[in-house]
C-alpha cells in the first residue's frame, strides 16, 4: 500500500487560532428540518407511503453478486437495544423484530450470505475494544465489520486499526441510508474511518430530546410550543422564560426536593454536553484543507455558558439529577429523570429518545420537541447521538473489501427501507408520541443530528465537556477553562491528525 506522506506544515499552526466569531458551523452539512421525509401522521396510509417513496432509491451494486453462503460477521454489545438492530429469528408479531428479518432475509437471500452477529459483554464498556484491538494486530479475521462504542471506536482509528471508508468500493455516502454529517464531520485530509448507516437503529434511540407535560403547559398558559418550533422561535431565551414559572414548593415545606414541582429536570452529565451542539458551538471545525481546528473559544461559547447557566442555576426552576442523588436511589440518572416527569414534576425534561420508552404508563399527555436554538437566527435544530450508539468500523484484516462493500450498502438500503420506517413510524409514534405533530418533532429533532471531531476525540481533552464541568462547579468562567485546557488539546489533536495522515492505504 501507498503511505501517505503528505503533512500539511501549517497544521497545528491552524490549530492554535480560536474562531473569534459567534457563528460556528457548515449548515450544508448539517440537516434541514424544513425538508425531512417522514409524513405528519402515524397511519397505515402514510407508512405504506413513506415505505414506497423508499423503495424507489436503490443502491447500486453488481446485479449478479453471489457470495456462495459467506458468513458475514458483525461485532456488536450484548444490551438488547444493539441486539435489536441486528438479530431476528423469525417474525412474531414485534415491529422492530419483524423488520430486522425482513431486511436480514432480503440481503441474505439477494447476495447468498448469512447474517452472524457476534455479542461481546460490555458491562466493561472497554471489553468489545479490546477485544478487537488484540484480533486486528495478531492478524486474525475476527469479524468483518465491528459497530463499537463512538469514544472507543475513536480511539481505534487513531490507531491505524481500520480500513478507510472511501477506499471500500460501492458505499455511497450520498444515498440516504447513510448520515452523511458523521463522515462529513470526521473525514480528516480526505480520510474517514467512522461512519454511521441506518443499519445502526440505535443511532435513533440515543438522539437527545425534549419532552413537555402538556397539562402544565396548559396552567400556564403557554405559547403553542410545537408552533414556536416551526416558526423557528424555539429559542433558550423562550425556554427559560417558561422553566421560570412553573416551580412550586408542592408541599409547603419551605424547601425544594424531590417531591415539589420544577420547570425543568435533566440530569448534570451528557444531558449538558448536548447544550453546545443545539445552541451551534463546536469543540473543532474543519478548515479550507480539510483539517479539524480550535473553534470553542469564542464570544459565542461564553454566551452559551451564561444561558446555560440561567437555565440550570437560577432560582429553582431545574431540578438536576447528581450522582448523589442517583446512589440514594440505586437508579440511572435517565430513569429519574423519566420518573420526575412522569409524575407531573416537572414541566420539561431532557431525555433520550430510548427512554422516552419509560413514559408509556404517564396518565397525563406529553410532547416531543428538540432542544431549543440559541436564537431565531440560528438556522436550524441540533442534537447529537449519545456517544454510546455505535460508530461502523471496518478492521483492516477484512480480506475482501469489494464483498464487503456490497453487503454493506444493501444492509444499510435495505434498513433505510424497513427497519427505519418501522422505528420511526411506529414505534416512536405510536407507542411513545400522543399526538401527530410529535412526529413532526421527531423529523426535525432527527434532521438536526450532528457529530464533531471534538467529540469523538475528546478523552484526555475535556472541552467537549467544558459546559458540563463548569456546570457541575457552579462556574461560568470559560475563560480560565479554556486557557486550561487549550495546550493540552492542541497536543491531542496534532497527534490525531498525524496518526490520521500517517496511516497506509
């Protein structure tokens, strides 16, 4: 193979220089919510049409490709919502279930495969990583395409251990089974390691949100939140005006806990970190030579900290869901967050949209929104995927990169046509919106999904989770933060982006 060799000089020269202006970001990478695909409602009707219009997208592949019943092994975690997204012994009635078969049959059949995950044990979340690690150095074809941990899957590809996306013949970034923005944000000198396809259904469930009790919403008589939204007025400004007035010390006591009512519950870790990708403030952006650089310490950013910090810290508007709080109740910080709305707490919260799955049994009616925009200028809804959906990764020892491109993009074209549909339309729809333009929230909450460099190489680094480390110390001093943490974030990614130009291929 041919080692690239090609360094540009003035890499960490452009590293160094902070983007002073307070508009961060490429909006032609990002999604527009204005133009997503899936219809209003939730019937028979438009899922049949949302399937058809599908259908008429093909990949494009050799018509004759047969690979004489190969194996084709995929590395996932042993948690069932990554189970989900790849394993269906027959139909049974389950949405999910029933397309994951219909989709592993029609590849299996079309391409004469068989489909074989394989379930590594992730209650040490290192475990698949390492796993993969040691089979990749000793040479060994352990699996042909690994779905790993976003942060841990990073670390992989700094390393040299995969194979680069462009190289693979027949994937097509720009079908729509795959999200273009992951491999837009984290191609490097023309390089992309990482990339995310609709055959990752969880990359859906770990979208951040917001849910609204529409009965508090009401008492208060507030603004029609889901027209705010598409009006493009759904700002933090407008937000925290409503959070403010819907504390109330339920039971008299003089004091805020758990039992009084609050306008916003969300927990004090990632829960923040996704404040700087809606309010449009990347760690990292790349330049005019396709090289990430510093983009974080801007007027925009203390701003955000600022808003942030109103939002979370002015008088008891948001109840914040601590690790002490959590170890009294041997529970999640997701579930008791779900928990306190759920019992009409709270009149917003910030979940996931996994477990938006804990409200089934809420009496009282709900919403789905994104998170707010910094202000109306801001020209879209953000939200980032959790980094713990998986990242797809091709091992270097894959022996036949043209077999696996095909297999690839039919798994991926075909999820785009049956599994997604049936995630989106019916079971977020049905089973956890209670109204239709909760599905139109979802198209533009799922629209607005965005990746950074800086997030995905963000261990060691720590300004990715600048907003939540000064959150969690009451603090808005981004400046001295920043200055903190700049030297050794520079050196971080120099050598993320040598190691990234330094690889064969």
């Amino acid at each position: 193979m041919k080692k690239h060799v090609k360094i540009l000089c003035g890499a960490l020269a452009l590293l160094t220089v902070a983007a002073l202006s307070a508009s961060c970001g490429d909006d032609s990478q990002k999604g527009d919510p204005k133009n997503t695909e899936a219809p209003v409602t939730g019937s028979t009707e438009s899922t049949e049409a949302i399937t058809n219009e599908r259908e008429l997208i093909r990949e494009e592949v050799p018509a004759d490709a047969d690979y004489q019943g190969y194996a084709f092994r995929i590395q996932s975690r042993d948690a069932d919502h990554h189970k989900k997204e790849l394993s269906a012994e027959a139909e049974n009635g389950e949405t999910i279930n029933d397309a994951v078969y219909k989709r592993n049959t029609a590849v299996e059949e079309k391409l004469n495969i068989k489909i074989v995950p394989i379930y590594e044990d992730e209650s040490n979340e290192a475990n698949p990583q390492s796993l993969l690690r040691k089979a990749i150095m000793a040479s060994d074809d352990y699996v042909d395409l690994a779905l790993m941990h976003t942060i841990l899957a990073g670390q992989l590809a700094a390393d040299g251990l995969f194979l680069n996306w462009y190289d693979i013949p027949y994937i097509d970034f720009s079908k729509p089974w795959w999200n273009s923005n992951v491999s837009n944000a984290l191609t490097i000198d023309g390089r992309c390691y990482l990339a995310v396809g609709d055959l990752c259904i969880s990359a859906i469930d770990y979208a951040w949100s917001m849910v609204f009790n529409k009965k508090l919403a009401e008492n208060y008589d507030l603004e029609d939140i889901y027209q705010l939204v598409i009006d493009g007025k759904w700002t933090i400004d407008k937000f925290n005006t409503m959070i403010s007035q819907a504390a109330v010390d339920l039971n008299g006591d003089g004091k805020y806990d758990d039992t009084d009512q609050y306008g916003f519950v969300t927990h004090d870790n990632s829960a923040i970190v996704n404040w700087m990708f809606a309010l449009d403030q990347p760690v990292t952006k790349m330049n005019a030579d396709g090289i990430p650089e510093l983009a974080i310490n801007t007027d925009h950013m203390v701003d955000i900290v600022n808003k942030v910090d109103e939002v979370l810290h002015s008088g008891h508007q948001t109840f914040i869901v601590t690790d002490k709080y959590t170890s009294g109740l041997n529970t999640s910080h997701d579930l008791a967050v779900a928990n306190l709305f759920s019992g009409d707490q709270a009149l917003f919260a910030a979940l996931r949209i996994y477990v938006i799955d804990e409200l089934r049994s809420m009496e009282t009616n709900f919403g789905i929104i994104p998170f707010p925009k910094f202000d109306e200028e801001q020209s879209n809804y953000y939200t980032h995927v959790d980094g713990h959906a998986p990242m797809m990764c091709l091992p270097k020892t894959a022996e036949n990169t043209e077999r696996t491109g095909v297999i690839l993009e039919c798994l991926n074209a075909e999820s785009y046509r049956t599994c997604v549909p049936a995630e989106y339309e019916i079971v977020l729809t049905e089973k956890f919106s209670r109204d239709e333009m909760s599905v139109k929230m979802l198209d533009i909450i799922l629209a607005g999904r965005n990746q950074n460099f800086g997030y995905v190489y963000d261990s060691g680094v720590d300004l990715q989770w600048s907003l939540t480390f000064l959150m969690k110390q009451n603090s808005t001093n981004f400046a001295s933060y920043y200055k903190s943490h700049e030297k050794g974030a520079l050196k971080k990614y120099q050598q993320i982006i040598k190691a990234h130009q330094d690889i064969e291929s």
